[in-house]
C-alpha cells in the first residue's frame, strides 16, 4: 500500500531588489520565482506585485508580492526547495537586509506553528512588515495568525494605525 502525503497550504513572502540584467528586473524576478514554486506544489494564489521602500541599509526599492502554494512538502522541505529556488535565481547571502535578486519566506502554513533550529512558522516578524501582510491581505485576509489569533487584515490595520500615529 502506498504512503500518502497530506497536502498543506503555505503563504508565502517574496521579494526582490536587485536586477540581474537589464532584463530580468526584481519584478520579473518576483514572477520567475513564481514559475519556480509552481513545480513543488499547485499555486492557489498570486498577490500583484507592489514596489514599496527598502527596510535596513538597502537603498533600493522592492518588489513585493505573497502566494499560496498546496504541496505536500513538510516545513523543513519547503524550506529546502525555496532556498534551492533562491539560489537558482542569484539569491547570495552576503549580509542582512542587504540586496537581494529574491527573498521567499515562509508566513504561514496550515499545519499551525512549526519551530526548529532553522524555520519558525509563523514567520517572527511579519506582523511588523506592511510589505508582507498587504500582499498577503490581498490574496487572505481572512488567514489567521496562529499566535495572536487575529486575521491578516486585522494586524495591516493595526499596523498601519500604529504606523500613523493614530
């Protein structure tokens, strides 16, 4: 009898802000690595891709966008498979929140909360990141967070109010 896998939802984060060539710009980076999840599991969704302000020393702009992807892949080779697509599109861990041609993180996953050495889901800081949790509340604003409870659209907008000022 054949072992069969339970497929998992998984959100994910991608970012670009480093072109390699004139042609293949962090946007068209963003969809190539889109093109590339899709052969470890079936996209659900695809956020449009947004251009928002650099985080940390970086000084150039991103391009941002989320995805649901089903794959029966664990956390740890999910993890596995998107750094292989990381590298596979000139991803080079030189330093924090320097540029980068793609970041793919893993937000959420339908399996709750995974920690090991390696992986924390859900991911620690996307609460505090608008250029995570607006692509992600365009494609799920429903999703929960598993720790705090609270939908997607419900920490965007707790973000934003705290980022206001308001």
């Amino acid at each position: 009898m054949a072992k069969t896998s339970i497929p998992h939802l998984y959100a994910l984060a991608l970012g670009s802000n480093r072109s390699l060539s004139a042609t293949l710009t962090p946007a068209r980076i963003v969809d190539a690595a889109v093109a590339k999840i899709g052969a470890i599991g079936t996209v659900r969704a695809v956020a449009p891709i947004l251009t928002t302000p650099p985080v940390g020393p970086s000084r150039r702009v991103f391009a941002n966008s989320a995805l649901i992807i089903e794959s029966v892949l664990p956390p740890d080779r999910m993890l596995a498979r998107l750094q292989e697509i990381e590298r596979s599109l000139g991803r080079r861990r030189f330093r924090r929140w320097g540029a980068r041609s793609i970041d793919i993180d893993i937000i959420f996953w339908s399996g709750g909360r995974w920690n090991s050495r390696s992986l924390h889901i859900p991911h620690p800081t996307f609460r505090q990141r608008d250029f995570v949790l607006k692509p992600l509340c365009a494609i799920v604003p429903r999703w929960r967070d598993p720790v705090s409870g609270l939908s997607v659209r419900h920490l965007l907008a707790q973000l934003r109010k705290a980022i206001s000022g308001g």
